[in-house]
C-alpha cells in the first residue's frame, strides 16, 4: 500500500486483513520491490493526488517495480486514474503507464455528477481473464466519481458499467489493473476482486 | 425498484452513545453505534451516515477514536457529519476510513470552507447539509447547530449558493419529519433535485419502500432513514434492522 498521504488506506488495510492478506502501508521507495503485490490508493483530485506522489519522491521506484521488475499493481479511484496520461479535472501529467486520459461525466438530465453509488460490472464482449468470475458479474460495487477513464485500446478495458452511459469502470494491462469504483468499501464484490488481485492476478 | 439508489440508515450519537432524535431533540438512547455499525455492514446496507449531535461538539474536537472504530466495521461507505469546521479535520476523517463527510454550520460561517475542501479533496468527498424546517406559511427555513439555530439566508438563494459551489451530493434533513415516521417531504425532494446538478439524498419520516419509491420519482438518488431501521414494531422497540424488500438483491437489475 503506498503511502503517499493521498488515499484511504485505513479502509483497503482493513479489507486485506479480513482476506487474511498481509498489507503494509509504505513510504519508502527501497521497500517497493519487497512486496509481491503494490497498490496505488487515491481520494481528491487528480492534480493533488499526483502532485503529492510526485512530491512524495516515489515515481521512479514505482515505474521501476512496475514496469520493469513487473510486480502487480492496482490503481483504485484516482490511483486508478493516475495509470493514465492526464485528466480533464486538472493539468498534470499522469504516470502514463497506461494510454488513457480521463474525462468528466456530462451531467445530462437524470445523470447526476459526481457518479456516487453501486453499479454493475460487465465484461466487454468475450474477453477473459482471472476477475471475470460469476460472483464479480452478479454483484455490484460502489462508485463515487465526476471523472471517468477513456482508454485509446479496447485490449485495456476491464470492465464497464453504465451511468446514463456505458463508461470504462476498470483498465489493465500486463501485470497493471486500475479500477474506478473502490473495492475495499463493495462488500463482498470488493473484497473477491481484492483476493483475485492477491491471489492470481499478474501471474 | 431502481436498483441504483443509495438506501442508508443513519445512526446519531451523542458521545459514545448511539441516539434518536425527535425532530432534532429529545435524544433517545438507542443503544452502541459501533455494534449498530457492525449489524448494518452485516445486513449489507448501500451506505451509512454517521452524525454527531451534542453541544461540546464544536468545543471539543471530533470523536475520533469513535469514528476509527466504526469505519473499521463498515465495508460498504461511510459518511460523517457533526461539527466539521476546518480541512485539518476533513482530511483525518478521511484517512481513518470515511468516505465523505457533511458540511452544515461552517458553511454559514466558515464562507471559504468549503470550497477549500472541494478543492483538496474532490467534490465527491464533500457533502453539503441542509437542515430545514417548514413554518406556518409553508416556507422553508434553513437551520445550523442541529437545529438550533435559524439562519436568515432564504432556502432557493442558498440552494443557488450551493451550485456555485460543487459539491458531490447534498443531504438534505426535514427537521419536522425526524422521528415521525410520517412520510417523507416530496415536494422539497422535488425541488432541490431539479435544480441541482449533484445527487439529493433526502433524510426524514421514511417509513418503507413506498416511501422509497416515491423519493425516486422526485428525482432523489440518496434515501437515508434513521428510525426505521432502529426500531421495530408498534411499539418502537429497539431492533436494528434493514427491511427485506429494500436490500439489493430484492431490488430490479440496472
């Protein structure tokens, strides 16, 4: 769990431990590549929650374990958007890890912004993988969002889910996943996504 | 049903009690909120609101020790509201596990709060309280301190106030209606979710799922209740509890 004073961690801790996970919050750089698995947390907005990763001096040890020594990675809400180019909410750049930026709900009658509530996850037509399980489709997680993901490749879509409109809810690629919605506060739907990314995923 | 509505219970306490009010006074004790917690996460409820009443809530800092160990019991969303006045205080909130928090008095006094807030930490963190009452010509009147105190500014011109603001949802509380169990105040329900760009949650006299319904056809997308989910019964025993017909499961698919 990095540490890097922009994410409810207190909540995803808590969710790994009732997994029976051990999840250790950090803020030192030289520790990343210890861990089997990293997760990037973000609550705010995007041009804060960079600026204090940015500051924070952990960009460089995560593009390394990241990218080059491949250790699994999950970006929740804004830590999920941060994986991308930038956002429309402000005029940083994202960590660009994978190709996509982030753009506002338009807020047409009906479709409220931000999104705040629980929203199905769909699969995009008959891809597969370890997350697509019959307990993740038939549940629900909890969203709360004005700004959603907009990946350039179809290959990176994970999962959509619809607020007026069918959005991208989650992104991958190799042995990196974000996911918009928060899964340590989705119940059990959350909490099988969170033993999934543990258990099997990036391998 | 629409399954995307937000149903919540929300549990009040006073110190370390778990109460109920009768519009806004008369703090019943109810029981613990951290056991209170634990059932609704059990009974897998959307959300839960977690307020704070007391008079030394503005003297004394926020309950913390109290808020850490209900979030830790909560696995679903969390919102705070009571005595919120400064960044410093929103930001431990939301590092011990809460969601969102509500903003009600320091909007009145605090003008640059709030904005602040949004502005750190996303709109979708920051909810704007409003606390009303309907006098004899059926005219809203706006309320800060957990009612007790009137606040000059009219309802419509604070609810433009409001927009300017951006904030991710606004909660709206009929003080009148708070432990009546009497039906919720459509008409508001209706006029505050017309003109807002953000989601409305409206909280007061919710009886059940007909009530639920209703709501939702006023355009509100947040309904939270405190009675009926803490008592039971003819006789308002204590039983916390969250009605079969308005869990997820039982609700239509989106």
């Amino acid at each position: 769990m990095i540490d890097y004073g922009a994410g409810n961690i207190g909540s995803v801790l808590r969710a790994f431990k009732l997994l029976g996970m051990e999840c250790l919050p950090t803020s030192d750089p030289t520790d990343f590549c210890r861990f089997t698995h990293l997760v990037l947390p973000g609550v705010g907005s995007f041009d804060y929650c960079m600026a204090r990763l940015v500051s924070s001096g952990l960009v460089d040890a995560l593009k390394d374990c990241v990218l080059v020594q491949r250790v699994p990675l999950l970006g929740i809400c804004v830590g999920a958007q941060m994986l991308g180019k930038s956002s429309q909410e402000g005029v940083g750049e994202g960590l660009g890890f994978i190709e996509m930026e982030c753009v506002r709900f338009p807020g047409t009658s009906g479709n409220k912004v931000p999104h705040v509530g629980w929203t199905k996850l769909r699969r995009l037509g008959s891809i597969d993988n370890c997350f697509l399980t019959d307990k993740i489709l038939h549940g629900r997680a909890y969203f709360t969002h004005s700004y959603y993901m907009l990946p350039m490749l179809e290959e990176n879509i994970l999962f959509t889910s619809k607020h007026g409109f069918t959005f991208c809810s989650a992104v991958y690629r190799d042995n990196i996943v974000g996911v918009q919605y928060h899964p340590e506060k989705s119940q059990r739907t959350g909490l099988e996504f969170l033993r999934i990314f543990a258990t099997e995923y990036g391998r | 049903m629409v399954a995307n509505c937000r149903i919540m219970p929300v549990i009040t306490f006073d110190g370390s009690n778990l109460v109920k009010t009768s519009r806004f006074s008369n703090a019943r004790y109810v029981g613990d909120p951290i056991n209170a917690a634990r059932i609704f996460n059990e009974l897998e409820v959307d959300e839960l609101v977690l307020n704070s009443i007391g008079r030394d809530r503005h003297s004394k800092d926020l309950n913390y020790s109290l808020i850490s160990s209900i979030a830790a019991e909560c696995f679903m969303p969390l919102t705070y509201g009571g005595g919120i006045s400064s960044e410093t205080q929103v930001e431990r909130l939301l590092r011990l596990g809460v969601e969102k928090v509500i903003i009600n008095s320091a909007n009145f006094r605090l003008e640059g709060l709030i904005k602040e807030c949004i502005k750190i930490f996303g709109a979708q963190a920051i909810i704007v309280g409003l606390d009303y009452k309907m006098n004899w010509l059926n005219k809203r009147l706006l309320f800060s301190d957990s009612g007790n105190k009137q606040e000059r500014i009219a309802f419509l011109d604070y609810l433009t106030k409001i927009q300017e603001w951006g904030p991710g949802e606004l909660f709206l509380n009929a003080i009148d209606r708070d432990g009546q169990l009497n039906g919720p105040d459509l008409e508001t329900a209706k006029v505050v979710s017309i003109s807002s760009e953000c989601p409305v949650t409206m909280c007061g006299g919710v009886r059940g799922v007909e009530d639920v319904r209703s709501l939702i056809k006023c355009g509100v997308s947040g309904i939270a209740a405190s009675s009926l989910f803490l008592f039971w019964g003819v006789h308002r025993s204590v039983l916390i509890n969250f009605p079969e017909e308005l869990r997820y499961d039982n609700r239509s698919a989106v």
